[in-house]
C-alpha cells in the first residue's frame, strides 16, 4: 500500500521560487504531464470516486536523459485540514489506445483532462515540484509516501510539509484544498462527472 500525503499551494513568483529551491535543492527534473480521467456515468460502479486517471509523462532529467511513461492510476482521497492523503494504485501500460479502448468496453467514459509542466527536487526527503497547471497558474506541490495513514503518521509528515513550505517562502493561507480537477470543473461547464479525481 502506497500513501501519499500532500498540499499544494498557489505560487506568485514562479521564478523568484525555482531559484530558491535550485539554491539548496540542486538540480531539477523538469516534466510535462498530461492526464485524463475516466468515470462510470451509472450507478453501482466499483470505480473509485476519484475515477482512473491516464499520464502520459515526459521527464528530463538534469544530464539531460529524456523518459516518457505511461501510467495508469486509481486513488481513495481524503482531505485532513488542507492535506491530501491518498490512497494510490499506479500500473504502468505499454498501449494507450488499447487501454482506453478497454475503459470503453468496461463503461467508462473520459471527463475532464489536466495538463502540467514544471520542475521536480527531493527537498529534505519530500518530493518537491514547481508545476503550471494549465488554465489555473502556478503551484508548488509537496508530497511525502508513506505506508499507513494513521493519525500519527499524517500528523507528522503534516508538521514536515507545512515546515518545507515555510522554509521556501511560501504563507500557509496560499495552500490550496481543492483538487486540480474540481477547480478546472469549476472553470468549466457542468459537465456529467460530478466526482472529479
């Protein structure tokens, strides 16, 4: 079991903050990463509420090795004061359009889609990345994987993250609780997906 424990905060001066984590985090990978969801319209559907995603990724690393995945993932979500702790599945798959031509077959139909493009440190042990998120702005993402959920557990790697976050600079008050995909929903249309990854 896989645990991730999160926040994601809006960032003002994208730059001013890459250089800052360049300063004491070295060097980045940069990415792009697009994903889309896919969710069962009916009732009765055994599909988590967070549906499943498909990422497409491209990564490049800092000697300048560029890798593409594709991944495949479903998550039970929970928000604890402005932290996220999800509960993650990830497969990779070798073909996209036979995989989702399954989804398909299994009743599945695609909502909403995100694309993201940034900059990924380990800062401190925690996953750090610098991400726009297209058509909502500037992010830092922060994340911490863990193999339970206690409140312990969450109470701690809370403490680290909301740490990390002040030592970059970043107020407490720019965290954001929302998912990505509910504030991209927002922005859009109503749409036939009311639970949105």
């Amino acid at each position: 079991m896989s645990i991730e424990i999160e926040l994601k905060a809006w960032v003002d001066d994208p730059d001013g903050l890459r250089a800052r984590l360049f300063s004491f985090a070295g060097l980045e990978t940069s990415f792009e990463k697009a994903d889309s969801y896919w969710f069962i319209t009916g009732t009765g559907s055994s599909v988590p509420l967070s549906g499943v995603r498909i990422r497409r990724e491209t990564k490049t690393d800092p000697d300048g090795r560029v890798s593409h995945a594709l991944w495949v993932t479903y998550k039970v979500k929970e928000i604890r004061e402005g932290i996220e702790i999800n509960d993650e599945r990830e497969f990779s798959v070798s073909d996209d359009t036979a995989f989702e031509e399954l989804l398909r077959r299994l009743g599945l139909e695609k909502g909403i889609e995100k694309n993201k493009r940034g900059w990924a440190w380990i800062c401190e042990g925690i996953t750090t990345e610098l991400t726009e998120v297209e058509g909502l702005g500037w992010f830092v993402e922060l994340e911490i994987i863990t193999d339970n959920d206690t409140n312990e557990a969450v109470t701690a790697a809370r403490f680290r993250l909301l740490e990390l976050l002040h030592k970059i600079g970043i107020k407490k008050d720019r965290i954001e609780p929302r998912y990505y995909t509910e504030m991209l929903r927002e922005k859009a249309k109503p749409g036939p997906f009311p639970y949105l990854d």
